[in-house]
C-alpha cells in the first residue's frame, strides 16, 4: 500500500509541471506582442531641444523597449536618439530593425545612412545622397541631415513621404538581436511538490488512510537561472520577414540539485504583411531535461493572424504540438490550441501603459489509450499590465488562471477512479530599470515575482509556491 502512495506521489511531482507547461504559453521567439497606442505616442514625440531632455527621452524610450519591439516608427526615434548621442553601433541596431518593419520612412533611411558613415562606412550615405539630390519631395532636413544642400549645419528630426519602390530597400543581410539574463533568488517550492503526511486509497475492499513512511514536503532554497537568446531578422522584400532564433535557460538550486532543469528553444516565423493585417507562419522545437522530471521534447507549428484596430493590437493564432518523454512513452501526446491575444493602451494610467488579455483553448489526445486520465481539455485566461512607474521603472505583471479536465478516471486507486480536475493560477511580477552603464552597457537591474497554487480534487496534484529573484538583463 505504502509503495503505491509513493508511486502516486512520484507521479504528482512529475506530472504537474508537465500540465503548466501545456496550458501556459511562454514567452518565445515569436511571442512578442505589439504595442499600438502608446508607441505610437512615443514615436511621434517633439525632438528635443536640450542634451538633457534628449537624454531622458532616450532613458525613457530604452525602459519601454521590449514591448514596442514591433513598432518601426518607435526604433527609428530609438536609434535617432543614440545616433545623436554619439553611439552609431548602438543607433545601427535599432534602425535597421525599423528598417525591416518599415523600408519607406525616409528619415530612418537616412539616419540609417549616417550611422553607418559614422562607423567609417560612408558607400551608403554617399549613394543615398547621389539618388536623392535630383528628388524635389526630399524634405529640407533630410537634405540637411545628408549634406545635400547649403543649409547642411546642423542636424535635425523629420519623414517625408514614400518614396518610389527603386528607393525602398530592406537593409541587406540578416539584423542580429541578443539577449541574456542571470538571476538569483529564493523559492518555496523547487520541485512542485504537494504537501502530504497521509493517502487515502480507494481499493476494492474500500477507502484506506495510510500515513507516508516519508511525508512529502516541499524543496525550498536558493537557486540561480541563467538565461540567453540570439535573434535573427531579415527582409528579402516589402512586407516580407524572416525571423529565426535560439533560446536556452538553465536553473541551478545548490543543496538541492534534484530539482535541477534546463531547457533549449529553436523557433522560426515568417510573416508577410498587407496593409493592416499581418500573417505569421511559425515552427518551434523545444527540449526541455534536468533531474526535475524525465526529459521531452516539443515540436510546435502554428500559424496566426494580427491586426491593429480600435487602438489595439489583436492576434489570434492556431497551433498543434506534439510532445515525446524519453522513456514514459504512454504520457506522450498531441496537442492543438486555439488562442486569441489583444492588447490596448490604458490612459488612466498614463500614456505608456497598456493592458492585454490572452485566451486560450485546447485537447491534449493521448497517444497511447491506457495513459492516466486519457485526453485533457484545457482552458486558460490571463490579463497583463505594463506600466512605468517613477524613476524609470518598468513593471510587467501578469494573472493567468488555468482549468485542466481528465476525459477519464486517473485511477481507480485514488478516489474510486474520479476523474482529475486541475485548477491553477499563477500571478507574476516583474520590475526593471535601465542602468545606463557605460561599463555594462545596454544591462537593466530586475526584479521577479511569483506566486503559483493548484488545486485538485486528487490530492496529490495540489501545491502552492512563491518565488522571488534579482539580478540583471543585457539586451544588445
């Protein structure tokens, strides 16, 4: 009796992060959501007139970077910005990712020139300035800005209109984003383990209470997570981009090296523009080891839609997965998900907050019919706010609840063969603030919280933890 208490438990332990990480979508490669209302307030902001106001636009403007990443018209004033501060590389960065959202602004072709002249590669400023001086719907500073004309003193911000498709060219090659993180902190419950002295077990002699030769407590201590992700874009037309990249994060929890992880991430989209709407075509592959739980893998395909109306912006995406474990070969299954994500400004709360709302449906089918529990149908919600509070600092918050439904009894053994409901919810906070190092350059501090519970009709599937980590971020 005892050893199959144990078994159970075993099973609690392994299964429940393995249900999250079906029902939770995280934030891939490909999972950046759009900002619309308040970036493109910030892109349209007045050039400032003082080095102090340049600089604290800038500081500003580096603290909403992650969540307006797609929005060409913010990049370009980033990289402006920087080009103005005398920091080419850092400017080149930012406006040939602009570049690729948006070939046809004028201003960023030009500050994109200038930046690479600055770096001693003057070809493109001398052939940009060749095709422009005979135009007549060149704005006056951007010949300025080019050294087309006279009144070539001193520099300022302006876009005119698009110019004729032999002047719109996607920058040549592929743009390259990184990113790396190093936390440190303290968690409550390394390995989401319940909390049990006690099992009750339902045989066909009828219920047994048997208390635990080992009661299963929760792991709790420090830990550290390393994380680090490489981004590639490229642009071959109009309209047209290719993204692909790799992400790998690893945790570490001295004295408790059994709850251990690492997990790995390739993922590709392409999408493809026409006028409002945006299509996507996106593929992952994910693995995912450590002593936590027995190694997987997940391939993902999917495919979504966005749009930006009523000054938000919304995607609704399709996927199918397929999940292997590496031995347990009657937990592995197929999954499809149906998901809806929109994201709008919150004035109320200033110009650069907003807040989103996420839904997502979906069935995990079971490959092999005797796994516990067959199919899972799984529902989640979630609403996430982003804010700038004062001094700069960044806040990402988000409250997501999830409900997983068994389609048959996990075990006969555990309440007479019920079938397992799973009820989850996970709330996460996140504070950052840009340094502005020069010794660490483009590092931000940050600051993360997490508090997690499920709960279950089957016992040995509840558990509850908090986390809390600090440390920095690099973004280049």
């Amino acid at each position: 009796m005892l050893a199959g208490a144990g078994g159970f438990a075993t099973a609690a332990r392994a299964q429940a992060p393995q249900v999250v990480a079906a029902e939770l979508p995280s934030s891939s490669v490909s999972d950046v959501m759009r900002l619309a209302g308040y970036c493109n307030a910030l892109a349209a902001t007045a050039w400032p007139n003082t080095a102090a106001a340049r600089r604290a636009l800038l500081q500003r403007l580096e603290a909403l970077r992650q969540p307006c990443m797609s929005h060409g018209a913010y990049l370009a004033m980033l990289g402006a910005l920087w080009l103005e501060e005398g920091e080419p590389a850092q400017a080149l960065l930012w406006l040939e990712r602009s570049l690729l959202l948006d070939p046809t602004a004028l201003g960023t072709q030009a500050d994109h020139a200038l930046a690479l002249a600055a770096l001693g590669e003057t070809a493109a400023r001398d052939a940009l300035a060749r095709e422009w001086r005979e135009r007549t719907d060149i704005p006056p500073a951007l010949r300025q800005r080019l050294a087309l004309g006279p009144e070539a003193n001193s520099r300022t911000k302006g876009n005119g209109p698009a110019p004729p498709p032999s002047a719109v060219r996607p920058p040549d090659g592929w743009v390259s984003y990184r990113e790396a993180s190093l936390v440190g902190g303290y968690e409550t419950n390394l390995d989401h383990s319940p909390r049990l002295d006690e099992i009750t077990i339902t045989p066909p002699g009828g219920p047994q209470t048997e208390p635990l030769v080992t009661p299963l407590r929760p792991r709790r201590g420090p830990a550290m997570i390393g994380d680090m992700a490489w981004q590639l874009a490229r642009s071959p037309v109009v309209g047209t981009v290719f993204q692909t990249g790799i992400q790998g994060s690893v945790r570490h929890a001295p004295g408790n090296s059994g709850t251990d992880w690492h997990h790995l991430q390739w993922a590709g989209v392409a999408s493809q523009r026409w006028g409002p709407w945006r299509a996507q075509l996106h593929g992952h592959a994910t693995w995912v080891g450590g002593a936590l739980n027995e190694p997987y893998r997940l391939a993902r395909l999917g495919m979504s839609i966005d749009r930006e109306a009523i000054g938000c912006s919304h995607r609704l995406t399709l996927e199918g997965e397929v999940r292997r474990l590496r031995t347990t070969r009657s937990a592995d299954g197929r999954t499809t998900v149906t998901a809806w994500n929109s994201l709008c400004p919150l004035n109320l709360l200033g110009s650069d907050s907003a807040i989103g709302i996420a839904g997502r449906i979906g069935i995990d089918r079971a490959d092999d019919p005797t796994r516990p529990g067959g199919d899972q149908r799984h529902a989640s919600v979630g609403l996430r706010l982003l804010s700038t509070l004062g001094g700069g600092i960044r806040l990402d918050a988000t409250l997501r609840a999830t409900r997983v439904l068994d389609s048959e009894g996990y075990s006969p053994l555990l309440e007479n063969g019920a079938t397992r409901r799973l009820h989850q919810t996970q709330l996460t906070l996140e504070l950052s603030k840009p340094l502005q190092l020069r010794w660490l350059y483009g590092a931000e501090a940050l600051v993360q919280f997490q508090a997690v519970r499920q709960s279950s009709n089957l016992v040995i599937f509840n558990y509850e933890g908090l986390a809390t980590y600090g440390g920095l971020r690099w973004r280049w």
